[in-house]
C-alpha cells in the first residue's frame, strides 16, 4: 500500500533526510587513500546517533540467509554495487567507493547514497560516477504529480544507455516512510507496468544503479550480502528520498 504523508510525517522524514546528509559529507571529507570502509562506517554511524537517530540498515535481515547486516552503511568499492559490508581493507588511489546511508529519525527515515572517488581517478570512472548522478536528476524531473513511474524509469534508462552504461535490473528504488522500504518499486529501467500516478506527498527513494558494462549482477556466496557486477566492470550508485509536491519534488536528503 502506498502512503501519502502528512505534513507532521514530511517534517519528520525532512529531520531523517538531514541526519543523512550530514552523514555523508563526513564520508565525503574522510574518503582517501588508506582509509578504511570500517573508518568511514564508524564515522557515519557517530554522526548518526549524535543526532538522536538510528542507523537503519544496521541488524537488517538477510534476505539470502546470511547474517543481520552488521554496517551502520553499505560501502561498495569499485565493480561492487551495492551492499558491501564495511571492512578493514584500506582504499586505494583511483577507486571508487558507493556509500548508502540510512537514518531512523523517530520513527521515520531518510536513505541517500552517493558514489565518491578516492583521489585521482581515470577520466572512465569520473565519467561513470557524472553521468550516473545525471540520471538521478533526469529522473527527478518527471517525478511530479500526475505522472507515472515509469516516466522516472524512461527517463533515468535514456540518459544512461545514451551515453553507453547499463541500468542494474535485479534492484530497484522504493517507497520509504515509516518503513524503509514501501511501495511502489521504482525501477530505474522501463517495464511493461506502467506503475500508479504520483500523487502529492508520496515519498520515494529513487536510486540509479549504474554499471560500465552489463547489466548482470551477482551476490557474492562469501557475505550473502556484497552485490557485484558478473563481469566485474565498475559501478556506480546515485539515491535521494524525495517527496512529490505540487511542483518540483523536493529532495529530502540534499540541501
């Protein structure tokens, strides 16, 4: 069921997305060479609770039989996705490192993610990590009231396969509110659903996930967690919460 939040709701989810943000700009001035996930884990999850909040992805079911997830945020280096488990390996110059970070805010959260280089990176993967923040805000574009999801999908899927890159299939954005993840699914592919009309107050997370070469992904046997592309080519990731005005959407997790 999708639900249309109140305004006391938005407030809330406004805070949450705050908490977020503040969170990733202490990952974005961290990230470097010989910084670890696990540094950049601990910092998030400081910033977090500091603001009276909760990490939300910390303790999450595996849905593939795994452990809880035991990161405050997802850190996923290079060809990895999504979900990668924060660990102590140091980062390296020319990586490139997505970091999803969820917030619980009296009972409401926030989720963004973003995709940073570690130094100097090849003029390819700067190139992956532009184009794939491009397609969030293509895709923002249609999301107003009146329109479909599949207008955010066709839009985020153009931009992306015209400058040559692949859309991820096996994972999609979400609704978010209350919950962490609520309907609709946002696919940032075209379907043959066309999916509801937007309506004012819906709050969605919408959340390009971007690979170099195929869309074809893998999650490693090893953590029943880490997402990776099969043929190992980088990916980037790109996500705000936003929610549906009578005009421009307004993003939750980005001032």
């Amino acid at each position: 069921m999708i639900t249309i939040k109140s305004e006391r709701e938005l407030d809330l989810m406004r805070k949450a997305g705050y908490i977020v943000m503040m969170a990733l700009n202490k990952i974005e001035e961290l990230v470097a060479p010989g910084v670890t996930t696990m540094d950049l884990d601990k910092a998030a999850e400081e910033v977090i609770r500091k603001a009276n909040a909760i990490p939300s992805f910390k303790g999450v079911p595996c849905a593939y039989g795994g452990i809880d997830f035991p990161g405050s945020i997802c850190a996923s280096v290079n060809h990895e996705v999504i979900h990668g488990i924060p660990n102590d390996k140091p980062l390296k110059e020319g990586d490139i490192i997505s970091i999803d970070v969820g917030a619980l805010y009296e009972g409401y959260h926030g989720d963004a993610a973003r995709t940073f280089e570690v130094g100097k990176v090849s003029q390819e993967a700067h190139r992956l990590v532009t184009v794939t923040r491009e397609s969030f805000f293509k895709g923002i574009e249609m999301a107003r009231e009146g329109m479909r999801i599949r207008d955010i999908s066709r839009a985020i899927q153009d931009h992306v396969e015209k400058n040559g890159y692949s859309i991820v299939r096996d994972f999609v954005g979400h609704g978010i509110g209350s919950q962490m993840h609520e309907e609709p699914q946002i696919p940032n592919y075209v379907t043959s659903q066309r999916g509801p009309r937007l309506q004012r107050g819906m709050t969605l997370a919408i959340e390009p996930m971007v690979n170099e070469g195929h869309w074809m992904v893998d999650v490693l046997s090893s953590d029943k967690w880490t997402v990776v592309t099969r043929d190992k080519k980088l990916s980037a990731h790109y996500e705000n919460t936003i929610v549906v005005t009578g005009n421009e959407p307004e993003i939750l997790t980005e001032k």
